[in-house]
C-alpha cells in the first residue's frame, strides 16, 4: 500500500512552492459553484493559463447564471476564445444555464448524478465542481492524474473512470480532495507527459517508474 501520509507531504510541499492550477485559483478567489462549474467545462482540453484568462473574462461580462443565459452564443464564444472547442463549448454553456435555471432554480446542484445529466458534463467536471464548489470529497481523474497515479505503480488501469475506482479502495478519503490539484499541477511541471523529469522528483522512494521510458 502506498505511503500516502508521506506521499501528500512531499506534494503538499511542492504545491506551496508552486502556482495552483487554473481552476484552483479561481476556486480560491471566488468558490462559488458557477464559477467552478464553468471553468472547468472551459478547461477541458485546453492549456491552463487559456482556461484562466477565458474565464476570468466570462465572469466579468456574466457573473451569474441569469446573465450567461442572456448572453448570446456568439459573444460567449469570443469571450472563451481561444479555449478548445470554444463554440460548442458556448452552445453547450447556454444549455447548461438553461437547464440550472429552468429545473434548478438556478441553483448548481452539489450531486453528481445531476451534474453528469447537465450538457458538456463528464466525470471530471462533476467532480471538481462537487470538490472545490461544495467541499464534497470526490476523486477527480484528469490526465494527469490518470498518468502519475499509473505511473508510480499506486493503480494498473486503462481509463480515467477506472483509476477513480481504483483510488476509491485504496485513498483515505481525506485525500480525494486535494489529489487533484497538487497532481494537476506536479504532472505540469514535474513527471511530464513526455520525459518527466524524474531526477528532480520529490516522491522517487514512492514510485514505481512504470512505462516511464525516456526521463529527464
Ligand atoms: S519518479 Fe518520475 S515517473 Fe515517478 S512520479 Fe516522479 S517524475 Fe513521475
């Protein structure tokens, strides 16, 4: 089993030293579920200082859900430009807030079930927005955590939903939390997707370098 008290505190200290990722931040100026939500279907596929600078500009033109349903389309694409996807992220974004507003009463609902029911929301949004706009403990499976978490040897699975019921049985719940953004932003920077840079690795005792290959 992995040293996970161990393991968080050599992270944790990393973090400190570091930037937060994208939607931590703005979790961490404003943890309003909207502003979670949102930025994370943003976030998709698209580089993190993309996703914050997109998001920062929606929220000032539409600050609550209301608005983003009165914006059109086309604006709301312009506003997240260049994010990927940025039109059907738009098209999808004016669904959604129909939707919250319509059978929600504009409230973002801090259930899973009914997120995943929402356009544009999979796992990964769901359980984000449960974490950083609820405090709702849920593993959030990225990229990057998928690849880390395979990587050190802690899971063997082939998919992100697979690592999150893998990490399930195994994390203590205290950490499903903060497994996301100190992952998020330790695979940014330090065990890259293409050569990560293992001699500067803080958790190298914790890690089973699997299929690692080329490393720096
Ligand atoms: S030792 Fe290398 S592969 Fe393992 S977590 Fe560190 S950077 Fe990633």
């Amino acid at each position: 089993m992995p040293e996970w008290a161990k393991i968080f505190s050599l992270l944790q200290q990393f973090i400190e030293d570091n930037e937060l990722p994208s939607i931590s931040q703005i979790a961490e100026d404003n943890a309003d579920p909207y502003r979670v939500l949102f930025s994370t279907i943003i976030s998709l596929r698209t580089r993190d200082e993309v996703t914050l600078s997109a998001s920062h500009r929606l929220f000032e033109r539409a600050p609550d859900l209301q608005t983003l349903m009165e914006t059109d389309e086309a604006e709301i694409a312009e506003l997240i430009y260049p994010a990927a996807f940025y039109r059907n992220k738009a098209a999808g974004m004016k669904k959604c807030a129909a939707i919250l507003l319509n059978e929600y009463s504009g409230n973002i609902p801090g259930d899973r079930d009914k997120l995943l029911k929402l356009p544009g929301v999979g796992r990964k949004t769901a359980n984000l927005t449960l974490n950083l706009g609820f405090g709702i403990n849920a593993i959030c499976v990225d990229t990057h955590v998928h690849r880390i978490s395979n990587r050190a040897g802690w899971v063997n699975t082939k998919t992100p939903d697979d690592t999150e019921l893998a990490l399930e049985k195994i994390l203590p719940e205290k950490y499903w939390i903060p497994l996301n953004e100190i992952l998020v932003s330790y695979g940014q920077k330090v065990c890259t997707p293409q050569s990560p840079h293992c001699s500067e690795c803080v958790i190298t005792g914790h890690c089973k370098r699997i299929d690692v290959g080329k490393s720096r």
